[in-house]
C-alpha cells in the first residue's frame, strides 16, 4: 500500500492522469489527477494502519518485511505500467 501511494501522489500532484482502479477500463484507463491525489492519500493511510496499527511486531522484521514488499511491489508496478505505455520490461536477445 505504501509502496503503491507514491506513484498515485506524484501523478496527482503533478497534474497528470494515471491508471487508478477506478478507471475505464478497470487499472488501464487514466484517473484525473485529483483522482490519484486521494487514492495516493488512501494508499498511505491504509498502508500506516497496516503496518503501525494492528498487532505487535519486532521493528527490525517488520523493516524488512516492508521493505522487500516495497521493493516487490515497485517492480511489479515497474512492469505493469511499462507495458501499458508499449515498453518490454525485459528485453531478450
């Protein structure tokens, strides 16, 4: 959730349109930028209670955990939008 927020806050606050699940279709479409702007700001809410709020936990693995999650989900995000905008995530020869 954290990971994902920050594209959604930099499309939105830069005026850009960027795919949202809320758009036509469903995670291709483009959202507005205010769009992205409080589904960025849902993201990072749900994302501190994820992670702040429920349950207890030691720091140095809950460190690690988010930031392997982070650097999972950054790449996965790498591709999928990649290959939105026409670009092969992995070129092979």
């Amino acid at each position: 959730m954290l990971s994902n927020a920050v594209p959604h806050l930099c499309s939105g606050l830069t005026g850009h349109a960027f795919p949202t699940p809320f758009a036509k279709p469903r995670a291709r479409g483009l959202s507005s930028a205010p769009v992205n702007v409080l589904w960025g700001w849902i993201n990072l809410v749900l994302g501190y209670v994820f992670l702040c709020r429920i349950g207890n936990f030691d720091i140095r693995i809950a460190a690690a955990a988010f930031g392997f999650g982070m650097l999972a989900m950054a790449l996965f995000l790498a591709v999928h939008f990649g290959r939105l905008q026409g670009v092969n995530p992995v070129q092979r020869r």
